[in-house]
C-alpha cells in the first residue's frame, strides 16, 4: 500500500515539472479566476455587512428638531410621534448625547471636536418602529410635526444595498462558472499532454492487470497539486492586496463614517479554505477527464 501511494506522489510530481510550461500555464489560469472570484467574494460579504448593520436601524428612525424649539415644544414632538400607529417607543436624545457618541465614534480622533465653539449637532428623537410598514409611516408623517426639522431613515440605502448585494452575487456566480470550465479544460490539456507521453507505459501497465485507479491516481493528484498551489498563490497575492486596501483607507475614516470591514484575519482563512476546495475540485476534474477516453479504449 506505501508503495503505490510512494509510487503516486513521485510520478505526480514527475509529471508537473516534466511538462513545467503547461503546468505554470494551468497554474496561472486557475489562479487569475481565483483572485476575479476573491475579488468578488471580498466585495460582496463587505457589502452584504454593511447592508446588514445598516438593516439593524431599519426598525429606528431618528426624528431631528428645530433648534428654536422649548422644552414644552419638545415635548409636544415626542407625544405626536408617540400617536403615530405603529411607534413603539420614542427615546430623546440631547445635543450633548449626540456630541458623546460622535466622539465615541471617532475614537482617537475625537480631540478635534473640542475645538468647536458650540455644538452643531440637534436635538432629536430615537423612534423605534415594530415593522417596515410603521418605519414607512413615520417617515411620511413625522416631518409634518411642527417643531422637526428633518429626519434620518435608511430604507433607501438599505433597499439600494440589497440591490447591489444582489447584483454582485449573481455576477459572482456567473463569473465563477465561466472561469472554473476554463480552468478545467486548462488542467485537462496539460494532463492530457502527460497522458500522450506515457501511452506505452500506461499500455503496459493495463495489459500487466493494473486497476483503472491505480493509472490515475497519479494524474488526479498531479491536478491536485496545481489547484493548490494556485489556491496558495490566489490567496496570498488577494490576502496582500486587501490588507494594503484596508490601511489605505484607515482605520479612522472607517470608523467616522461607521462603515464596517472584515477583518483580513477572518476574510483570508475562509478564502484560502474556499479556494483549496475549487483548486482539488478543478485538479481532479481536470485529470478525471483528460484520462477518461484513454482509460475507456
């Protein structure tokens, strides 16, 4: 049993660097659709988290009042949002509170607020809604209470979001089926070309009562070896440019406009485990196929 599985991995090998330009052929194709695959898969989970933070506010609806307006005027305000059908519950939320979690916000940064000579930000109402419907209904009716001044509701950025989610997904998937059959016609030329140059060898194996699977085995895991290693190269070269993407960007700015990142630490294992599986998937497709019609005479 060692032997063969000795046996396997040697001519496995063998086979790659014997035929090094088709090898370093397939090994680039597989690799360029998986950086065009973990491109997509990057933007479409980052998107699909900021959707889904965002989503979390779909059930509040911040309500801004004038500033000319008193405490009794405020009053008023927070009671008519109370009647609207559908409102839960109406929390007030100061200038001073709002100044507080903007600093909080803006972490180390906060300092440059203190230079304001007074505080911009409004009063304003937190109003949690029971569904999209009432979300809906505040939003009409709340800017017709005397005494608000604008109001602040992501149902069209959530709704633009989901589109874009959407979009990308199935764009992902297209793109994903086109390039996996290149990539395993790819990997079955280059096997094939092995497959050509050891025809007696094969021949004679068959005739001696060699087992189907033992002729190849050394061809599957020789497209087991290329999907891997462009699964390590996909994923080193994607896992580069997405931590330079990231700090590009900074941290701060990231964080003063609440967009949520995956972390690379997170978003690269999951790739590379994605990835390890399309490369087997694609290495032993590729073999299976360019050996099948040889096997089958």
């Amino acid at each position: 049993m060692f032997s063969r599985i000795g046996y396997t991995i040697k001519q496995a090998f063998s086979q790659v660097f014997r035929n090094r330009g088709m090898s370093f052929t397939a090994t680039l194709a597989i690799t360029a659709m998986m950086l065009i695959l973990g491109l997509f898969f990057s933007t479409f989970v980052n998107v699909d988290l900021f959707a889904e933070v965002i989503q979390q506010d779909y059930n509040v609806i911040e309500v801004y009042l004038d500033d000319a307006n008193d405490d009794a005027k405020n009053e008023t305000v927070g009671k008519n949002l109370e009647a609207i059908q559908g409102v839960g519950s109406v929390k007030y939320r100061s200038k001073a509170d709002a100044m507080k979690i903007m600093k909080e916000r803006w972490g180390d940064n906060a300092y440059l607020l203190d230079n304001l000579q007074q505080n911009p930000l409004p009063n304003s109402y937190m109003v949690y809604v029971n569904d999209k419907a009432s979300a809906d209904r505040v939003s009409k009716e709340a800017p017709e209470i005397a005494g608000v001044s604008d109001i602040k509701y992501y149902q069209d950025t959530v709704e633009k979001l989901s589109k874009i989610t959407r979009a990308v997904e199935v764009g992902s998937i297209v793109m994903m089926a086109f390039l996996i059959v290149v990539s395993v016609i790819l990997v079955a030329n280059t096997i094939k070309l092995t497959v050509f140059n050891r025809a007696k060898e094969i021949g004679i194996m068959k005739y001696l009562g060699a087992t189907d699977w033992f002729v190849r085995a050394p061809f599957v895991l020789e497209g087991i070896i290329l999907g891997t290693v462009s699964a390590a190269v996909a994923t080193g070269i994607l896992g580069a440019l997405y931590i330079r993407f990231v700090k590009s960007i900074g941290p701060d700015i990231l964080r003063v406009l609440s967009v949520p990142v995956i972390s690379a630490k997170y978003l690269m294992p999951n790739l590379l485990i994605i990835f390890l599986a399309l490369g087997v998937g694609i290495g032993t497709c590729g073999s299976i196929i360019s050996i099948r019609k040889f096997l089958d005479k």
